[in-house]
C-alpha cells in the first residue's frame, strides 16, 4: 500500500491518504477578516475541496478535531457546521479552545475520513 | 466496507467504526457540580459505554486525547486514569490543557481504539 | 490481528500498532532547560526513535499534532520541524497552542504513522 499525499506544500501537506482513510491537516480560513461564521464557513468549504480531491466528501467524515480560539464562539461555528454537516452520517467531534498560528484566525478544523 | 455511528445526536455521534477502528467523540462528564476526579470517572465510563455499544472495550484503545481545562489537574486525572486503564494493554497518550465547552467542565477525553 | 505496544510505562506507552498504522503517545523534551529549537529537537528525534522501534520512519508520517506552549514559537519549531520533515514525504499538520503537563515544556509532538 502507497501513500497519497495532496498539496504539499513547504512544511506540510494538506492531506495524507493510506488504507482507505484521509487525513486532512489543520484547514484555516484565507480571508481573516472574516468573523468566526465566515472562517468557519471558508474552513469548510477547504475541507470539502481537499476531500474531493481524494476522491471521498463529508458524508465519510469519521472524526473531526476543532479549535476555536475563543471557545464561546461555539455556538456561532456549530450553526455553519449544522447547515454543512451530512445529517445522516454525522461523524465523531471534539472541540476545545487553543489559540491558533495567527492572532486573527478563529476556528481551525481536520478531519479523518474514510474513502 | 460500511461507516457504523453510534448514538447520533444533532451534530455529531458519539462514536464511528470504519474498517476495524472506533473513534470516539470526546466525552465529557454530564454531572459537572463533580470535581476532577469525578468528572474523569464520569467520562471513563462514558467511553466504556461507548466502546461496548461498539462492540469494543478499553483494553483495545489505540490513543487517547485528553484535555484538562487546568493542566494543574493532571494529578487528579492520572489517579482515575491509573485505576481504569488496562495495565497489560495501556494506549498511547497526549494529554494538554484546553478550555472546554462549557466553563465547569474540567476533563474531555476522546480515542481511538481497536475492535 | 494483534495490537503492538511500544515502551509500556506507568499510565501510557510510546505507541501503539494495529492493522499497519502507528499511534504515537505526546512526545516531549527529556531536557527542559533547552528552548524552542532543542526541545524540538528532542522531540522529533524521541518521535525518530519509538518509529524505528516500530519498523517505521518519519517518511511515512501521515499526520502530525503539534501542541506549542506559546504559539508566537511556531517559527522556531518550524525551522527545526523543516530541517527534520522528508521534503519528498510531508504529513498532514495540526499545531495549536496549549500549556503542556510541566510548565517548562515548549513543545510536544504526536504523530499517526504508516508501517
């Protein structure tokens, strides 16, 4: 068995795949100024993309790991996550604050999921 | 091979199993008046539930994650941990401080485990 | 199939095997009297050795948690992190910050790794 590497970039890659299970890295939004709706939002939108380019998508998710870098902010990122979440195949979740690489970045996001 | 999800609520399950691995949502206590210890004893029997209805049981976990919302605590939750965790079969670990969900929540735990 | 254990100690071990994948326990400095970059150093070469333990190497990382005790040393880590990572083989990342279980330690390092 190979493993598939997406995007690589200097110091990491966006998302390993082995075994039949994709590892995402730690998805941040772009445009940080945005408010935690819209980090979260674009955080998404990177998780689906990285996803279909290894061929599998949300519906898959197994496990997701989220970081908020202020945690009373949950409720504002579980609104978009609820409106993006595959409803009949939610995954395992957790969630906690962390400060994150930039003071301005909000929400980071990976994920395990399966192909 | 097929995706099993364990007590799925409004935005995530408590559990996935995907190709012989579980992974559990972190578990947090549901008693929170409980001190650290308490709340430990709370989640360590949430993830035996979770891990039975799974089919699975704490001697096959693979790696835990746990986050205190006081790494102070750490003494506290080792002394639980060390009275619940198979000693023949102990997992990998990591183990950082994280403000939680909800403020009197003191301890999350979330792992990975065999079946 | 067997789950393999690596370096059991009191309440965790150094890694844990099943079914081709590698689960590394939090690794941290021995020496925490070094800053940033030797404790990095430290770290990833403990995380070299529980992997040839293992009969695995760093190039077939598939993802990475950094945990930092003050994300502003994200660029130190990151130098040590990119003289060390397989440019040809990088892993998926997550670092965010946390205080870790001794208040001197920097960094602490976990990884999931093909066999």
């Amino acid at each position: 068995m190979t493993i598939q590497r997406y995007n690589p970039q200097k110091i990491l890659c966006d998302a390993t795949e082995y075994n039949g299970i994709v590892y995402t890295a730690g998805q941040v939004a772009t445009d940080l100024s945005q408010d935690v709706r819209g980090q979260t939002e674009q955080v998404l939108k990177a998780i689906d993309e990285v996803l279909a380019q290894a061929g599998t998508a949300k519906s898959k998710i197994l496990s997701a790991s989220i970081w908020l870098s202020d945690i009373r902010n949950r409720e504002h990122m579980n609104k978009v996550w609820l409106a993006w979440v595959d409803p009949d195949n939610l995954p395992a979740r957790a969630t906690v604050e962390a400060k994150l690489a930039d003071p301005r970045m909000l929400v980071e996001i990976a994920v395990i999921c399966a192909k």
